[in-house]
C-alpha cells in the first residue's frame, strides 16, 4: 500500500470523491502544511478554519498501486477542483481550502510537477495553476465526525448541494477509475 496527500477545498468534498475510486482502501481527512504553538500538537478544526495555522484542509489516501496509479489519482485530483483559485474553491474561501499536493518522495514531487505543467500548458485563457507542491512534514486527522463524512450525513443540505454534484462529475469524467 501506498499513500498520498491532497488539499483541494473543503475534505468533505474531496474525501467523497477519493473514497469511490477503484484501488482506494482508505481516505482520512486531515490537516497539514501549518504549525501550531507546539510543533506536535494537532490542530483543532476550530483553528484552522479561523486561517492562523497556516494548516490545508487535506485528505490521506491510502491505495493499492497494483490497481490505481499516483498519476491516476493526480488526475482525478486536478479533475474534481479548480487548480487555478487561490485559497479558494467555491464558496469556501481561505488559505485552508488551497490547492495543494504534500509529496513524501521525489518522484511523487516530479509527477505532481510534471502533472501541473501538463495542465498548465494547455490552458489557453490565461490563468494559472496555482497548486502548490510542498514536503510533507506532519499529517493531523481530523476529529472524528469529518471522518466518512458524506457517507454519514448524505441528506445533509451540503452533501446533496455540493458533494453529489462533485462526486456525479467525477463518476461520469472518470468512470474507468470508479468502483462499481
């Protein structure tokens, strides 16, 4: 097994969309890229929706290479967000809902690279990926109701606005990857 980390908006959203692809044994929402007064403590939803940490809402995946690539969850990745808003994505704005992929190795830091120059060179309207491509240095979990969170809740007024239309286009885009 293997496991990446992205930030793309809200982890509810991204969590959802993570948790339906073929080859995908787990999704955790968390937090990483920011610091708290100490280093090794976790930080609170509460804190990092307040923008002080500095921390992205993130999830970890956790996937069976065997069966889905890293470049195939790039893919997805780029394909359920916009990479070209800064700290921003839909409605939820702040430096907590960035684009951001945090990288354990070298070659993940050279596909997300090579990923993001694909991307950006064909955009042909002039904006720019703004995706930003760091070290991991410390996953936090989230509290414990963020987790499986649309699977729990979808009546929820959120899952059903914002999640299932996410989760409907990444079905149709990438059908290939979604468990049946």
């Amino acid at each position: 097994m293997a496991t990446a980390i992205f930030g793309g908006g809200c982890f509810w959203c991204t969590e959802a969309v993570f948790q339906m692809l073929k080859g995908v044994e787990k999704v955790e929402s968390g937090y990483a890229g920011g610091s708290t007064s100490s280093p090794q403590a976790a930080p609170t939803y509460e804190q990092v929706s307040s923008g002080t940490t500095g921390h992205a809402e993130v999830i970890r995946v956790t996937y069976d290479p065997a069966v889905i690539s890293y470049e195939d969850l790039l893919t997805v990745f780029f394909g359920s967000h916009d990479p070209t808003t800064p700290n921003r994505q839909g409605a939820d704005v702040g430096e907590q809902y960035r684009s951001v992929i945090f990288y354990s190795d070298e070659q993940e830091r050279q596909e997300a690279e090579a990923k993001i120059k694909e991307i950006q060179d064909s955009l042909t309207d002039g904006t720019r990926v703004v995706t930003q491509v760091v070290p991991l240095e410390k996953f936090f979990p989230a509290e414990s109701y963020h987790q499986n969170y649309y699977k729990s809740n979808t009546s929820a007024p959120y899952c059903q606005l914002i999640i299932e239309p996410k989760i409907e286009k990444v079905r149709k885009r990438f059908s290939e990857l979604v468990k049946q």
